[in-house]
C-alpha cells in the first residue's frame, strides 16, 4: 500500500478550501439585495438611523457583537480593529450590541477599539435582522448597500470558532492546537507577585 504524505494531503485539502471559497464569493457577489427599513439605534450623541450610517459611502458593514459579555465576540472585534483603515477606505462601518451606549465606549476604550458602536437595546434591529434566522443575538456581520433612500440586506454569515472571518483559529490550526484547546480571554497578562520597577499604578 501506498503511503500518504501528510504535507501533500494539507496541501490538497487547502486547494480544495480555496476552490469553495472562490465559489462563495461567487455566490455572494450574484446574492440579490433584499429591501430592509431604516432601523434606528442609540448612539451617545443621540438616536441614528441605518441610513445615517452609511455616512458618505455606499455599502454599510454591520457587526453583530453579543456585548461586553461574550469573550469571543470580543476577540472577533478586536481582529476586525486592525483591519479597521483598509476597510474604511471604501466603505462604513460600525459595531451594534445590545449594551447600552455607554457601556459600549468603556468597552471600547478598554479594548482599543477605534470603530464606531451603536446600541440596538435587543429589540427591532437585532430580531428582524440576525445573521441567523431565529437567533435573536447571534454574533455575525450583516453588509448593506444603498440607493438613495432605500436600503437593501446584500449578504450577511455567523460568526463561529473556525469560522473563515478570525485569522486566529487557522494560526492556532497550524500550531496542531484544535479549537477545544483554547479559549479566549480579555486579557492575558497577569500582575506579578512582586512589581520589579516599585510601580504601584498598575491597572
């Protein structure tokens, strides 16, 4: 019998991946848009609309963040941050979870985090809206297009461990480290029993 080389089976496996993933984006892309209302969110200067947050752009990317609660909805966030500037150079986006608006930016402040956040307070948004039919908080992204005044749903997918959106999962599968062996945290630094530097503000 013939040995399998294991590097040839990840490097067969991987062509296969990209080939599905090429058909997705295809399916997506020929996705027809489906007519939504101008939902209304709170924000800490006061109440905004969904078409108000397309700002100046044409395409609206929504996060779907279960709140402060949800370590991995964090995590999610906090890889979308970096991705931050590339992203908003063609199109808007912004953070809605149920918390309240300023709950969202000590949150926010806490992580770093530089995108804008609306609260949806778990109500018409979140439950016409969710990325999964039925589940009214699910973590996920919903993307939006525009024409003039009218708004339209253009695609929109879960978040999950393994999922095609957080890098961290297929870093952490190159490592041989299964997503049952790691579970994400809000901070991984721990204060020492004894500070070297004699500080004593450590936050």
């Amino acid at each position: 019998m013939r040995k399998v080389d294991p590097q040839s089976e990840i490097e067969k496996t991987e062509q296969e991946i990209a080939t599905l993933v090429a058909k997705l984006e295809t399916l997506r892309k020929d996705s027809v848009p489906q007519p939504v209302k101008n939902y209304e969110f709170k924000t800490l200067t006061g109440k905004v609309s969904l078409l108000e947050l397309f700002g100046d752009k044409d395409i609206l990317f929504v996060v779907h963040n279960m709140g402060q609660g949800c370590r991995y909805c964090t995590l999610w966030a906090d890889g979308i941050n970096g991705f931050l500037p590339h992203l908003e150079d063609k199109f808007s986006l912004v953070l809605v979870s149920k918390d309240d608006p300023e709950t969202q930016r000590r949150f926010a402040l806490s992580r770093g985090w530089r995108f804008r956040m609306a609260s949806h307070g778990g109500k018409d948004y979140i439950i016409d809206q969710s990325v999964r039919p039925g589940e009214k908080n699910m973590p996920g992204l919903s993307v939006y297009t525009r024409k003039g005044e009218e708004i339209y749903r253009k695609n929109a997918s879960a978040f999950g461990p393994g999922d095609l959106f957080c890098s961290h999962w297929h870093l952490l599968s190159l490592a041989g480290v299964g997503l049952e062996d790691w579970t994400a945290q809000y901070n991984y630094w721990q204060r020492p029993a004894k500070l070297d530097d004699g500080g004593q503000n450590v936050r």
